[in-house]
C-alpha cells in the first residue's frame, strides 16, 4: 500500500476493510471473535476498541498457519473456527453460512472460485477423482498448475481439534520459507478426510486488496452494490456510478439523487427528498418533501418535512430546523434551532441560536456568537423580521413580533412588537464635490 496505514485499516465505503469482515463475523453470532495482529498493532486495537475481540499477537511473520497456531490456545477443542482474511472486505453472510453448514459433514471446508487470470492466487488441486488434495502457492507452482484456474480465498473452516492436529505438521519448506495454512488441506487429504470446497456466489466476494488499485476497484463494487440496495427500496439515482455511500443510509422511496452525492452515514433520509447535484450530507436526518439545491454542505444536521436548503449553502453540527424552514444561498449555520416556517434566505450566519415560528433573518445578517474568548446565546421570537446587513450581538434576546430595521447592531434586548434600528441618521449634502487624484510633479 506504500503507506504509514496498517492496510486493513484503509477504508471501503467509509470503514476500514478490517471493520467489513468484523461485522460480517459478528452477523454470524460466534462464541469469539480472535483478530491475529502484528504491524500496526496498536493502531489496530485503538480503532476497533468497540468490538467484543480477542486480540492475539503474532511477534513473528512466520506465515498464515503460523498465525492461526497463535489463536488456538483461546479456542476449546470442539469449537468450528472459520477462518477469515482481514483484507478480504466483502465476503457476504450468506456465502460464510453455507461454508459453515459444511461442517456437519467434512472435516475441512474451503471457500474457492474460479478466475480467468488467477495470477498471484494459490490454486486448488485435485486428485483424479476430483477431490481437492491440496493447494499450491503461485511461487510453489509448476507450469501446469499454474494454469489451474480455481484459486484459494484463503477462508476456511474447520474443528479446532483438527486443526490443532494439522498445524503441528507443517513445515516451512517453500519459497517464502513459510508455515502455510494452505498446507493442512494436503495433510488432511492424505490422512484420508474429505475436503469441501464451495465456491463464492461471486468473485468479488473473495477479492482481497494489496495496492491501492485494487482498494480502488472494489470501492466502485461496493458503491454499486449500495445503489442497486437503494434503487430496489424505490430510490431514483441519476446516475449509479456518481455517487457515493458510506456507512448506515437509509433512505424513503420516490427520494432521488442526483450526480456527485456524497452521503455519510447514519443518515436517514425520508421520502420524496430532492438532493440536487455536488452535494454533501454527513450525519443527518432529512424529513419527507425536503429539496438539498446543488453544492449543500451538511454535518450532524436535524431537517424536518418540506425543508428547503441551499444552492451553496453549509449546515455545521447541532442545526435543527423544522418543517418548512428556508434556508438560502451562502447561509452558513452552526448550533441553531429555526421552527416552523423560518427563512434565512441570502449570506446570513446563524450560529448558537433559537428563531421561533415564521420569523425572516434578511441577507447578511450576522448572530456574533463569540467574543474571542466565549460562545453566546441569541434568542429571537417568532414572527421577527431582522433587515438585511444588521448584526445581532451575543447575547441578546429578540421578542416576538419584533422588527429590527436594515443596517442596525443590535447590543441589548429587543421587546415584543418594538422596531430597532441603530444605523446613523442620513444627511445629504449639497454640491458635493468627489475627491480627486493628485497629479504627480514630474
């Protein structure tokens, strides 16, 4: 990966790729879940501090088995182990089900597939018979075992008794000079025990990442199997490869998405939603009949029913808007509650603040939150209207009915139904003559 990253803590959809095969682990109910880890350790065990895992060490790089013989003392003798690859991120329950229903009648089961070029990947080996006796490592291969197109996912399951058996047998003779997991497939073959092998539904499922290309590739996959989720709850999306899913979203039918939609989740987005180009909705709950315009910025934002935001504007974390709120171009809003009906429509900011039903904040307007030092309230009734350019002062509180006319700095208490107005009295001057540039001597 060339990169200061442990690899399976680069992400797909948002989560690591450590993160997609824990909670397919986890969907399956096991008795423990045992996360082998060596480079990056420490990284590792802070990110998924959450996860019910049992962290086992492996000090030395002695291969694959050399990794599974690490876990076994944590697992009892008549445990099934099914043993997963952490870069290995979208491998579905299903598929890992079925493997482990195997286990009521073969000793070993492996998860397999076919692929045109299997360039890089162990390949299966059969007897005459058909029977899987062993795996090769492409570096181990012989000519014609390399053009074997059946290839290892390296997942597998097997009883930790037999595994315990197996392990103790392998050596390390082979290119890398490695204890290979792949080994006890012959050592169980030889020892006269049938090996199963099912193949994944599709090969996507068993891809695993090495390089950024690859991590690449497998995010298109897996932002495509995100929108046929979505297309088939009744989401209309433009345009399938412009847009892009990343954790839990939930979304109402007959809502449509338009191009270059980056949707950050949990979010949940109701339905009949219009979310027009360029936008960016992180942590948010959108309510039915809401219209996004084009290049909206959203973060931990609450919206009710017939919300109307944007085009070009930024909702900061802690906005909670009602129903009908309007909220136009350039309007930035942060730790702000505007109830039903408000509008703040043009180049406004409205941070630490609470606006009462049906009040209009004109453009420009300014709540001055911060002191320097300091954060402050403002409050503002319902049915206010505060004029264009005027700056509402922290902390101040404005009644309801109030009107503070165009232009005003508003440093105390407004009652209700009274006009504030603090701009300079006008005077107009006669003749008056401009100002004029000064000629330089030469």
């Amino acid at each position: 990966m060339r990169s200061d990253l442990p690899k399976v803590l680069h992400q797909i959809g948002g989560k690591p790729l450590l993160g997609h095969v824990l909670d397919v682990a986890q969907s399956l109910q096991p008795a423990a879940i045992h996360v082998v880890v060596g480079h990056g350790k420490n990284q590792l065990i802070e990110q998924f501090k959450d996860y019910p895992i049992n962290w086992v060490e492996q000090t030395e790089q002695l291969g694959t088995g050399h990794a599974v013989q690490q876990a076994l003392p944590s697992i009892g003798d008549n445990a099934a182990v099914l043993m997963l690859t952490a870069d290995v991120p979208l491998i579905n329950t299903d598929t890992l089900a079925q493997l482990g229903a195997a286990m009521q009648a073969f000793p070993l089961a492996l998860l397999t597939a076919n692929f045109s070029d299997p360039e890089g990947l162990g390949r299966i080996v059969r007897d005459d018979g058909g029977n899987v006796c062993g795996i090769i490592e492409e570096k181990d291969a012989s000519t014609k075992q390399k053009a074997i197109q059946e290839i290892n996912s390296g997942i597998m399951c097997a009883r930790s008794a037999d595994l315990k058996n197996w392990l103790k047998q392998l050596n390390s003779e082979n290119a890398q000079q490695e204890y290979y997991l792949t080994d006890i497939v012959d050592i169980a073959y030889r020892e006269g025990n049938p090996v199963a092998a099912y193949q994944a539904q599709h090969n996507y499922e068993v891809q695993g990442i090495n390089n950024r290309s690859q991590l690449a590739q497998l995010e298109r996959l897996y932002q495509a199997q995100q929108a046929e989720r979505l297309m088939a709850a009744g989401v209309t999306i433009i345009d399938p490869a412009r847009i892009d899913i990343r954790g839990d979203v939930q979304i109402g039918s007959d809502t449509v998405l338009d191009v270059n939609t980056v949707i950050i989740g949990p979010t949940t987005i109701g339905k009949h939603v219009q979310i027009a180009p360029n936008c960016f909705i992180d942590t948010c709950t959108i309510g039915d009949y809401s219209q996004i315009h084009p290049n909206t910025v959203m973060e931990k934002a609450v919206l009710g029913e017939l919300v109307n935001v944007g085009p070009f504007a930024r909702l900061r974390p802690g906005t909670q808007l009602d129903n009908q709120v309007r909220i136009g171009n350039f309007v930035e809003t942060k730790n702000a509650q505007l109830a039903i009906g408000v509008k703040v429509n043009h180049l406004s900011y409205v941070g630490d603040t609470t606006i009462g039903d049906n009040t209009n904040i004109g453009a420009g307007v300014i709540t001055c939150n911060y002191d320097g030092a300091n954060k402050h309230q403002t409050t503002i009734g319902k049915d206010v209207f505060v004029g264009s350019d005027s700056q509402l002062i922290a902390p101040v509180t404005i009644g309801d009915g109030a009107t503070i006319g165009a232009g005003s700095t508003i440093t105390s208490s407004v009652g209700e139904r009274q006009l504030a107005i603090t701009r300079a009295k006008q005077r107009q001057i006669d003749a008056w003559r401009r100002p004029t540039k000064k000629t330089k001597e030469k």
